[in-house]
C-alpha cells in the first residue's frame, strides 16, 4: 500500500470512531455537578441545581 492511502485510511477510521463518540451537554451549571454550583452560589441547597428535581 502506498502512503498517501495508509494516510487516507488512518484519517477515514479516526473520522468514524471520534463521529460516534457520546458527547455530553451540561445541564445549565456549566459542567458542575450540582454541590459545587451550591457552594459557589451561596445557597443551602443543592436540589434546585440537579437535573429531575424541578416541579412542574
């Protein structure tokens, strides 16, 4: 094989594993988990921060 196709090959199988890779979303906390959004804004409770904790 020539190298221009190892290349070619090496690039198309790293372009398919990193397309399938999960990728996260925050959740409004800009990545913190909810305890630290708690300590940073002062407040008591970490509950209005976590996801699923919210009435409707």
């Amino acid at each position: 094989m020539s190298t221009t196709k190892k290349i070619g090959l090496m690039f198309l199988l790293g372009a398919f594993v990193f397309s399938c890779a999960p990728r996260l979303k925050p959740n409004g906390n800009h990545g913190l988990p909810p305890g630290q959004v708690k300590k940073v804004t002062g407040s008591k409770s970490a509950k209005p921060y976590a996801p699923g904790q919210h009435k409707k």
